[in-house]
C-alpha cells in the first residue's frame, strides 16, 4: 500500500544505490527533461526515466502507433495500434499505467525550426529518441547555442551508438560529424532493427541522463560509444572536448536553427510524406462528411484516417499529415490539396 511516503518504497532499492541516494532521489523528482521522438528508443528511454522517478517528462512525436511498431516500441500495444493514437499520447497513458506520481507532458509535434524553442526551453536535458539526422542536427545546434546537455542515441540493425553532449565540455554531434550522413545511412525499414540494440542504448543513455541529474556529471562518459550486439564490436571514440574548427560549438553557427538543410518531409525510409507546411485547425466530424464520399474515412479524438486506395493519408487536428502509399512529395502535395485544401 502506498502511503503520503509512498515515494520512499517506490524509489527504495534505487535510493538505496549509493551514488543516487535519497538526495539524488529528491534531484530527480525536481528534473525536467524531454525527450525528441518516442518510438523505440524514446519509448524505453521514457519508461526507464518514469520508472526512475523524473519529477516531469515532456514527450515530442509526429507520428503515430501502427502495429509494425510493437516489436520494440515499449510503451505501446495492440490498442493503441488499432486505433493509430499518436504516439505521445499512447506514451503520457502506458507511463501513468505504472507512474501516476509524475508528470508527463506529451506534444503531438514535428519539432522544426520555428517550434524548438518554446518545445524544448525550460528543460534540464534533452533526450534523443528520433529516428533522423535533420532533427539532431536542430537540437544540437538548440542545445549548443543555449547551453543545454544532450544525448545522442541512435540504432539500427543490431548497432547502436550514443554520445554525451555537454556544451562547452565534450564535443557536440557536429563536431564528430560535421556533415549529416544524408542518403547513405541505413534506417530501420532497410536494415531491420533488433529491439535489444534499442534497449541497450536506451539503458545506456538513460543511465548517463541520471548521472547528469543527480549532478554526477563528471562520470559522464566523454566518448562517443558504438556496439554492436550481433558481432559484439564495441568501439569509443573520444569526444573530450570540443573540436577546435567545429561550425557549431566554434563558429557559433547554428543552421539547422536558422531552418537551413530543412527540404524533409519525407519520412524516414518509409513509404511516407508528411505535409506540415502550414498549421489549419481541422474539424474532425466536419471533415469526415466532407471525405465519406471518396474513401473510407474514420476518426477519433487525435487522429483522422482517410483511404484512398493505394493510399492512406492521417491527418491531424493542427492540418499536419501523413500521407501513406508514395515517396513523391508532388503527389502527396496533391492528394492534401484535393481532399483537405490548398
Ligand atoms: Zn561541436
């Protein structure tokens, strides 16, 4: 039974880890962080962090739950792919399952230049959870730029890999990888993803944001560490400081801020385009009559779902959507501007 100390058995056999202890227990409780992106990794690094007692998690994600998503995205089941509720949200209801204690601030959001600032200011520490190098880019120039630690975690395939930014300290994304691999990286829908190297980096990252909130900082890893869980490779490259040179963190040069390097609205290797360029409040109900006659067409508090054969387009109610069925960004273009508006 829980009780007003409810909070001391709950958090016990980590409180009694010497290195967090009750005073760390109480930083936690105090933190703030965010975490950009839950799918697998943001799914594991929110239920670890919930789990651990951070006082509030705000959650970004676009995207919705569909039901290839439930081999690794922890926080989600058969339900929620059903009825495609948006990934945060999904998120905010499986955490208060087994935290009610916290807070939980989910944000159904494409986080882009125009948006960081208000998503992401007032957080102690931002986590990774995407699934694409033009968003890390943002939030490392974000986090460079105002000072704020960042984590970097990424996997695919049965590799992963996670760096510690500090700014000022370590070196930052850029200045390991001063150009965004774009068109060579592999992603989850052309490599496969096993859902241990997401858990893996998701512990990992997780354990190094606790350090940082209970103020262990200086046993934060100051390296860049990839491993791959088939072959067992395991390799760290130091990421001490800085890189003298680096655009970001040396030239103060913050692109991907100024909304630059940005075309993207494709998703991530799936047979996807999201259209967000301009934000209409959508009437569901209003908005279902409007479609019945074109398609099946089907909605609920977050989401509207309209198919039109070979597509499949979701809309959201601030007019964002992902269309299914193409990669050409001129179709999707179309296919919003015949059935939802130009
Ligand atoms: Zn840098």
């Amino acid at each position: 039974m829980e009780t007003t100390s409810g909070q001391d058995d709950r958090y016990s056999r980590q409180v009694l880890f010497r290195e967090i202890g009750a005073e760390g227990q109480k930083k936690l409780a105090q933190a703030r962080v965010v975490i950009v992106g839950c799918g697998a990794t943001g799914s594991a690094l929110a239920s670890l962090l919930a789990r651990s007692g951070v006082g509030t998690l705000r959650i970004l994600d676009r995207d919705y739950v569909e039901p290839s998503n439930l081999q690794r995205q922890s926080l989600f089941d058969e339900n929620d792919a059903r009825e495609s509720v948006p990934k945060a949200i999904a998120a905010a209801r499986g955490i208060a399952r087994f935290n009610s204690q916290i807070v939980v601030d989910p944000q159904v959001v494409d986080l882009v230049p125009a948006n960081i600032d208000p998503l992401l200011s007032g957080f102690d520490l931002v986590l990774d959870g995407t699934d694409n190098f033009e968003t890390r880019y943002l939030v490392n120039d974000y986090a460079v730029k105002n000072s704020v630690a960042w984590i970097y975690a990424a996997a695919v395939g049965s590799y992963c890999v996670t760096l510690n930014v500090l700014p000022g300290q370590t070196s930052c994304l850029a200045c390991i990888f001063p150009e965004s691999p774009r068109g060579t990286v592999e992603t989850c829908e052309t490599a496969g993803i096993l859902n241990s190297a997401v858990n893996l980096v998701a512990s990992l990252a997780a354990t190094e944001a606790l350090k940082f909130l209970v103020g262990a900082q200086l046993r934060m890893r100051r390296t860049l560490l990839s491993w791959d869980v088939w072959s067992n490779e395991r390799a760290e490259l130091a990421a001490v400081h800085p890189r003298a040179g680096c655009r970001v963190c040396d030239g103060r040069e913050f692109i991907h801020l100024a909304g630059e390097g940005r075309p993207h609205i494709t998703m991530c290797g799936r047979n996807s385009v999201q259209i967000h360029e301009r934000e209409r409040p959508v009437n569901f109900a209003e908005m279902s009559s409007r479609l019945q006659p074109h398609g099946n067409v089907r909605h609920n508090e977050f989401v509207l779902k309209f198919w039109r054969e070979p597509y499949e387009m979701t809309l959201f109610p601030d007019g964002r959507a992902i269309i299914k069925g193409t990669t050409d960004t001129a179709v999707a273009r179309s296919l919003y501007a015949r059935y939802v508006g130009s």
